[in-house]
C-alpha cells in the first residue's frame, strides 16, 4: 500500500466512525463537563466530570451530593451515562448553557409520597437508582431538547410542557 492509498483508507476508516457515532468519537476524544442550577437548593456546580476512557470519580461525587434528593438528603450514585446523554444534548446546542435541574436521585419515601400526589409517577422510577433526571437547558426551549434526546436514542426521553422540563433516562429507550 502507498502512502496515497494508506491516506485515503484512514480519512475513510476516521470519516466512517464519525458518521455512525458523531457523540460517542467526542466523548472518547474530548474532556466532557456541565454545569448545573438546582432549581430547589439554588445550587450551582461547572464541573469537568469525563476525560478520555473515563470519569472522575471526585467530580462524580460532587455530582452525586448536588443531585442529591433535596427533600431527605439523601445522596446516590449518578450512572455517568446519564451525564453522558446531558452532555450530548448540551453540545448539540453549542457546547454552553446550563442545566435547571427538576429533580435528580429521588429516595424511595419521597418517591412513594411523590406517588401519592400525582398519577404522573412511576411507582418503580428510574430517579430512585440514579438513572434519571428532570431537567431544562437555561436558553433552550425544552420542546427542542425533547427532539434532541429523541434523536439520540439512548433512553428514555419524557416530555412535560405544562410544567417546562424534560425528563432523561438511561433505560430502554421510550417516549411519552
């Protein structure tokens, strides 16, 4: 093989990665962060959390304390793919911006009294293993952000307009 020849398979083999997985050949190749607001705590964290092959487990933990329920205090571990999906949908609108969080880890008792109140509670809810998160991108209409995670197909993706938030998963993917 010539240099010519090897030139033109590598920029086809690079081209066809970035064409079936455009999310997944940045996160390898890029530190991931994101920044918060909870919409609750008034707490807010820019935080790098992803670098090449891995997570940083200090900046998880901090993730973990801001995502925490806010009703008991209770803390949980966030499933870095959820972070991963958010930080996904955030870099299809630029890579800036901040996300309002709704509710992250939610304990079982606050889940079952949040039962109590609404219909629109999932008894088993992924938010009670840390697999979940309701969220809006401060500047970004969530109808917008809905499509988005539609289109990347990695979880579930709830959309709730009358009260402005999306909701973000990382069991099988679903809508409503």
């Amino acid at each position: 093989m010539n240099r010519r020849e090897f030139l033109s398979t590598s920029m086809l083999i690079v081209a066809g990665l970035a064409l079936q997985r455009p999310d997944r050949v940045w996160a390898m190749n890029e530190g991931r962060s994101l920044s918060f607001c909870h919409t609750h705590t008034g707490e807010k964290l820019d935080i790098a959390y992803g670098y090449p092959g891995g997570y940083d487990s200090h900046a998880l933990a901090r993730i973990n304390y801001l995502l925490r329920d806010f009703r008991t205090g209770e803390e949980h571990p966030i499933d870095p793919k959820l972070l991963d999906i958010l930080f996904d949908v955030r870099r299809n609108f630029g890579g800036r911006g901040t996300f309002a969080v709704i509710s992250g880890y939610r304990s079982p008792k606050t889940n079952k009294q949040l039962c109590a109140r609404s219909s629109g509670v999932a008894k088993h809810s992924l938010h009670m293993v840390g697999k979940a998160i309701d969220v809006r991108l401060i500047g970004v209409r969530t109808k917008k952000i809905q499509q988005c995670a539609l289109g990347l197909k990695r979880g579930g993706v709830g959309f709730y307009a009358k009260s402005d938030f999306v909701h973000l998963d990382t069991g099988r993917v679903r809508h409503w």
